[in-house]
C-alpha cells in the first residue's frame, strides 16, 4: 500500500496536516503540496480554489486516470454535483474524522 | 470594516457559484424560518462535532464567559447570500495555541502563521457546519475565506443585528467564545 502515493493540495499548513495524518493512519505515504498549482507540473495557476484546480486538471489532462477526493466545508447538494462534474470521484465534509478519508481514498485506490 | 470586507467576500464567492443555485436562492425566504436559523442547539452541536471531528477533543457550552488572556485571537468567517452576517472564534491566544497543537500534533511557542491559520480552519468549519443545519442556508448561504486578528484591547462592534448568539464553551485546556452574527435575511 505505501508504493502508492498520494497528493494532498491545500493552501492551508494545518489542514495538510490533518489529511497528512489521516492518510498514514490509513497506511498511505502523501505527498504534501504547498497550494493548488505547485503540485502538477505544467498547471502554473497559484492561488485557485479547489474546485478550479480541479477543473483545469482534467482540462489539461494532467493526471488521467487518477482520482480526486475533494474535502470542503461546502456540503449542498449542488457543490458536491459541481465537484463530480469537474472531475471528483469522492466528496468529503469538513469536519470529519480519519476514519472517514480512509473510507473514501481506499476504494477508489483499490478500484483505479 | 473588517466585516464588510469578510461579508463582502461571501456575497462575491455565492455569485461565483452557479447561476441555478441563484435562482434557487431567490425562490427561497428565511425569513419563514427564522426560529430554526436562530435555534441556540445549533450552534452547540456545530461547536461540539467541530471539536470532537478534528480535535478529538469534547468541548462543552459554559454558563461563564470565556476566559480573558491578555491577548487574543478572533477568526472571522462572513456569510453571503440568503442570511448576511458573520461567524466569530475568539480564544485567548493560550488556548488557540493549544487548539492549533490539538490539530496539527505540533507544538508552537507563540501564535504564529500556522495558529492563526488553524484557528481561522476553525472558525470556517464551525461557520460551516452552523449553516448546514438548516438545509435552505447549505445551499444558499456562502462563506468567505477566514480573516484572523490577533492582540490585545479590542472589541468587535456590529450595529443592530437582525440577531445575535454569542456562546461561551470550555474544554480541557481552555475556552473559547463562537458568535454568530446576522445582520440580513432574505
């Protein structure tokens, strides 16, 4: 489990964190990411909120095949369609417990 | 002006987000549910899960003010769309410190960039949560990205809001003081 790597993407120190945390409670090795922009190579926009991120990834076609879990305080039923038609295979709520990402991340690296 | 900003920023981040959710929104009046939005068991269930979620920590509404520090940390959250107003965290900067320890497993000697960044987590999470118990407010209400002040001597003014909570909890290790402020309904 620990060859496969995981990227987290936040602008915030403490929320990388937590979802760094949750991931190697889960048995995940993360790559930790400053802010949207500085994780994939040839995506150069800082500054942009996850969901653009998001969007301008599948746009370019930086990372085919992998699946994106986006966490967001925002839980509506219209953000979680956005995020599902920007590309988002998985939707957590902040707040929300190890337990949870662990749910949400092994089956989709499980099934890709 | 610190809230007109954060205020601002909320109205400007729910226009971004759809134009159907904006002809939801406006098919929608709060107004009618006034009592639900302003319920007091909201905002302790909001504080209470917040804490527990990502702290592990069971915090409790206090009778008693929150503890006075001769300094301090107040994050600021604005909510813009059907309800205008603003979610407020204040801790002495003691207990943010700890709070921001809890979170990250780190340890901090002053409140630094990475405090005030957890403590404004905090307030965005706690503003989050507060609105999604009213189902109209998850979906028409936005947030801003949270501002955070920190020193000494300073009080935060808000002229007649359409109402006001202002609740004091306590954990082990410290206080804290969560208001909600709404100064428009739709």
């Amino acid at each position: 489990m620990s060859e496969i790597r995981t990227l987290i993407v936040d602008d915030s120190t403490v929320m990388r964190k937590i979802v760094e945390r949750s991931l190697r409670q889960a048995g995940l090795d993360p790559l930790i990411v400053y802010e949207a922009g500085s994780g994939t190579e040839g995506l150069e926009m800082p500054s942009m909120d996850g969901l653009e991120f998001l969007r301008q990834l599948r746009a370019q076609n930086l990372a085919p095949g992998v699946p994106v879990v986006m966490i967001t305080t925002e839980s509506s039923e219209e953000h979680v369609k956005q995020a599902i038609l920007a590309g988002a295979q998985g939707y957590i709520r902040k707040p929300f417990t190890a337990e949870q990402v662990k749910e949400r991340v092994l089956p989709l690296i499980n099934a890709a | 002006m610190l809230l007109n900003g954060v205020r601002n920023a909320a109205i400007a981040t729910k226009r971004g987000s759809g134009e159907k959710e904006q002809e939801r929104a406006m098919g929608v009046s709060l107004r009618e549910s006034l009592q639900l939005v302003s319920d007091p068991a909201n905002l302790d269930a909001s504080a209470e899960e917040v804490f527990k979620m990502m702290l592990g920590i069971d915090c409790h509404r206090d009778s008693e003010p929150m503890v006075i520090e001769p300094e301090s940390v107040t994050a600021v959250v604005g909510f813009g769309g059907l309800l205008s107003g603003a979610c407020l965290f204040k801790s002495g900067s003691s207990t943010a410190i700890k709070i921001a320890a809890a979170m990250t497993g780190m340890e901090f000697e002053e409140v630094d960039d990475t405090v005030k960044d957890g403590i404004g987590e905090i307030c965005n999470m706690l503003a989050g949560a507060w609105k999604g118990k009213v189902p109209d407010l998850a979906a028409n209400c936005g947030l801003s990205i949270p501002a955070v002040i920190t020193g000494r001597d300073y009080n935060l003014h808000v002229q007649a809001p359409e109402f006001k909570l202002v609740h004091s909890y306590t954990f082990d290790g410290g206080s804290f003081e969560v208001t909600i402020i709404c100064d428009g309904l739709q």
